[in-house]
C-alpha cells in the first residue's frame, strides 16, 4: 500500500491496493461435511470426490494419532487437482500449520546434498506453538509524533496511546519508530506492543475512527478500542518452524554440517522439554513433494527412516506416472480426470478469484480447450485474456480475447526460455 501519511492530523490520501492471486490461493480446505462426504462444489474445491474423501479420512487418523510412519501418495494424471487436494489437507488442519511444498528436482539442483535438503524441507514443515507470557503495551494511537534530523542520523519521537479507561504518552527511540513505520501505524490503529522484544503487532482499525476516510481498502479491519490498564500481562502464543529455530540458532555457531547435525539434536531435545513442561505445543506440517518419481533410491532410504521420526510431518507424494518400482510405507490416493461440468465450475471459481468476467462463449472455449490440453493451460489464458478486454475496454472476456492470447503465445512460444514447453499449437476454439 502507498500513500501519504501525516501521523498528527490522521490523514491518508493516494490509497493503492494491491493483492497477488496465487494458482491455489481459491484453496480453503476439502469441501467435507461431518460425516467426511465431500460436497459438490465448497471451500474451492471441484470434483474428485473419491480422492477428497480418502484425504479427509487420512486427516481424521493424523488429528487422533492413529496414524504414523507412513506417507500418502496422490498419483494421477497432470492437472487432476493433486496439488490443491494437499493444499486443501493443509488448510483443514489449521491455519498456523506449515506447509512447504518443493518438487523433486529441487532436490538435485540445490547446492545441498540430497539428505540435507530433504532434512530443511521436513523441519520447514514441523510446527512448535510456543506459548509464554510477556509484558505488553495494549490501546489505540491518538497521535504519533516523530522528529528527524537533517541528516536522518537520529530520529525522536512520542507515542500518545489509550483505552477506554485511560491515556499515556511514551518517548520513542530508535528502534521502536523503525518498528512503527515498519507496520504503517497512524492514528486512529488499535496495536500491541511487546516490551520485551519490541514488536509491533497492528489489530486494525479503531471503530470509532471508521468515518474518518472517504476510501478504505476491502481488507481493512474493524476493532473496539481496548479497556483497562494500557500495560498487562498476556500469555502470547508464536508458531515458528524448526528450520527457523535452526538458522536463528545457527548463526553464532556456523553452518558445517557437523555441527548443524548436533545443533538439531539439542533444539529437539529443548523443544521435547517445553512439551513437556507445556510451554510449547509440535505441530505436524504438511509436506507436499511433486514428481516424486524422479527421486533416486537414496532419497527414498532417508525418507523412509524420517518418517518414523517422533517429529515427522504429513508427507504428500504426487506422481503421475502409471507404474511406479516403489510404493512402501505410502497411501496411495488416485485421481482421475476432471468431468467437464467440474471443468466448467473450476473456472467460474478462477474467475471469481481473479475478479474476471467470462462471456458464456468465452467459459464454454475456455471448457473446451482445458479438456483437449490441461486444465492449467486454461486457467493461465483467464489473465492474459482479461488484459486483452480490459485494452478494448470491455467488461467482459470474449472468444475473440482468447483467441487473440492463444495466437500471442504461439507467437511468442519461440522466444521462451523452454520452447519445448511450449503451449499446444492445435488448440480447436470452437463454441
């Protein structure tokens, strides 16, 4: 966001807002009821029932532990919706749940040996919820004033923040205006404070301020001013990975691979000893590897001993080849390819996400050309086209916009880093 702030008067000219819609960011669980069956058409997803109801299933023994040691294996076709069901898996489980995703040739291309990039992906995808209580400075900014020298060497300030009950003022240094216009806090933002570590956390937006723009972003949050006593005792909860536990404590002691395999060992230990002392809760990720048929018998050696670790995530394997030499220690979920009617929903969602409108003969080409080629193909067209539109100034994608992003490809298929990759040259548009 960018715009012009005066912190006194409380004002906020020049609001631009700018979001990034991720290919699976349409993705808020598994679409299950209760009972596990999975609905038509819920929480983004389409289609395959079967295999969303195989993963609800697998969820159901990993929340009541019945479950360990093995991995799950979504084999299938390319664009049958493997990726999204692991995603989906990983938004049931909660929201604070890691999830790392990584294909399998990463594993070879990174300046790392096999087992240790396979370790940072699995420890990248284990939660600790820590737990501790802490000295916090809780209300709503009533003014915000900073003053800078000529050379921005020094920097002064004053913070004026209330409750409902009552109102303080706190001189600033240094580190907390860096840590306040870090977080674009002005008057009128209801925020936390951490005295300890000096951490700014902003809650949104005082209700009692709520008239005092003309245009406020859609993800602008609301809050009632706090009461009581601006500084308290809370307990506060952070949930970090063990692989950002490792590089934090890593630092003062290098990176040898010697010394990092020791360091992990104390870090589990110390992190088995808040568990015990209840200080601090593990949180299985999800670990989502794709190709995983290009992996070699070593790496399936370290995965098998990883997953009978204490500390293992949820590991999700997507394949799509038809055979496979090995499948130990894997549940295996399959996938089959979409019907056009689930086609047809999944772009009305992608739209929908990505704040296009399609023609019908635009949806019905669009449905048409995901089942002679794959449904990515498709979806990626839905931008291109709407850029299309939006030059003739339309409001509306039709069959000639995406007729015209197909030939732009072909077009350009050349100059591509993969030509082999290219996109299909035979594609029939016809309604």
């Amino acid at each position: 966001m960018a715009a012009q702030i005066s912190t006194g008067t409380s004002e906020l000219r020049d609001i631009t807002r700018m979001e990034r819609i991720g290919a699976h960011s349409h993705i808020r669980g598994l679409g299950l009821d209760d009972r596990l069956e999975p609905r038509a058409n819920s929480q983004g997803m389409v289609g395959q029932a079967k295999a969303r109801k195989a993963a609800g299933l697998i969820l159901k023994m990993v929340q009541e532990g019945r479950i360990a040691g093995r991995a799950i294996l979504m084999a299938g076709p390319p664009s049958t919706g493997k990726t999204a069901i692991a995603m989906g898996m990983a938004q049931t489980l909660g929201s604070d749940v890691p999830f790392t995703m990584i294909a399998a040739s990463e594993v070879f291309s990174l300046s790392l040996s096999k087992t240790e990039a396979l370790t940072q992906a699995f420890r990248r995808s284990i939660g600790v919820r820590i737990k501790e209580e802490t000295e916090i400075i809780e209300g709503e900014v009533v003014e915000l004033q900073i003053d800078q020298s000529l050379t921005g060497a020094t920097k002064t300030g004053k913070l004026t923040i209330k409750t409902t009950d009552m109102e303080t003022v706190y001189d600033l240094g240094h580190k907390m205006i860096d840590a306040l216009r870090k977080e674009k806090v002005i008057a009128g933002d209801v925020i936390i404070v951490d005295k300890a570590s000096g951490k700014v956390t902003k809650l949104g937006r005082s209700f009692a301020r709520s008239r005092d723009y003309d245009a406020m972003g859609a993800d602008t949050k609301f809050v009632q001013c706090p009461d009581g006593e601006i500084q308290k005792r809370k307990e506060v909860v952070h949930t970090v990975s063990l692989h950002e536990i490792d590089v934090i404590n890593s630092r003062t002691q290098g990176f040898s691979l010697c010394s990092l395999a020791e360091l992990r060992d104390q870090i589990n230990s110390k992190v088995g000893e808040w568990k015990e002392e209840g200080k601090a809760e593990i949180i299985p990720g999800v670990l989502f590897i794709d190709e995983v048929h290009m992996l070699d018998i070593e790496c399936f050696s370290f995965l098998n001993r990883a997953l009978e670790d204490e500390l293992a995530p949820i590991v999700i394997m997507a394949s799509n080849r038809g055979m496979a030499r090995i499948r130990d220690r894997v549940l295996i979920i399959s996938t089959r390819p979409y019907e056009p009617e689930d086609i047809e929903q999944i772009i009305k969602i992608r739209c929908q996400e990505e704040d296009v409108n399609l023609t019908e003969g635009s949806l019905a080409v669009l449905t048409s050309m995901a089942s002679q080629t794959t449904l990515r193909y498709a979806l990626n067209l839905i931008s291109c086209a709407d850029i299309v539109a939006k030059k003739r100034k339309a409001d509306a994608v039709d069959v000639d916009d995406l007729r015209r992003s197909v030939q732009w490809l072909k077009e350009q298929q050349g100059t591509m880093i993969f030509d082999e990759e290219a996109p299909p040259q035979d594609v029939q548009m016809q309604i």
